[in-house]
C-alpha cells in the first residue's frame, strides 16, 4: 500500500504497511472519542501522530544526550569556566545587552 506523506515534496508516495494492533480498553476508548470528535479522521490518523510525537522526543533526548557528553569531556578536558564569572557575564549581558556579551 502506498500513502501521500505531506512532508515529501510533491506529495510523494511513501510505502506504508497495515498493522493490527491490541490496546487496552482505556487506550481505544480515548482514540474513539478522538476520531468521534472530529479532531481526527482515523484511528491511523491518531496513531501516526503520536509516533512522530516520540519519534521526535527520541530525537531532542538523542541531542541532549550528546550534548551532555560534549560538555563532560569538555569539563575532563578542562575547558570549563567559573560559575561566578559566567552568571557576573550573563547578568551584564542582559543589562547591557548581547552585544557587551564576551564570546
């Protein structure tokens, strides 16, 4: 089977496969009154939504982890400043403004 994804240029097909999925009761209560809402054309619709919804918190934790690891080995490395000098160099920048930030 083959869908429209809106986010391909020219509205690309894209393969698409058909799943049969189990929820508990609560689960497909909630996707029902979505779709009966009118909020949402299909139980799929909901679905698809909220995988790009953790597809995309995957992708900012992957960023966040990588950017913690970034700054342990500059911290290992010793490329780390004085917290007292940061916050005296952030507080005057806001005063004054960016441009008297140091970079």
């Amino acid at each position: 089977m083959l869908t429209a994804d809106p986010r391909l240029k020219g509205g690309a097909m894209r393969p698409a496969e058909k799943l049969s999925i189990t929820l508990p009761s609560e689960m497909a209560d909630f996707i029902r009154q979505k779709v009966d809402s009118g909020l949402y054309a299909s139980n799929s619709e909901i679905i698809r939504e909220a995988l790009r919804g953790m597809m995309e918190r995957e992708r900012r934790l992957e960023r966040l982890d990588t950017a913690i690891a970034r700054g342990l080995a500059d911290a290992e490395a010793g490329r780390v400043q004085d917290i007292d000098q940061m916050r005296t160099e952030l507080r005057d920048s806001f005063t004054n403004g960016p441009e008297h930030f140091p970079v």
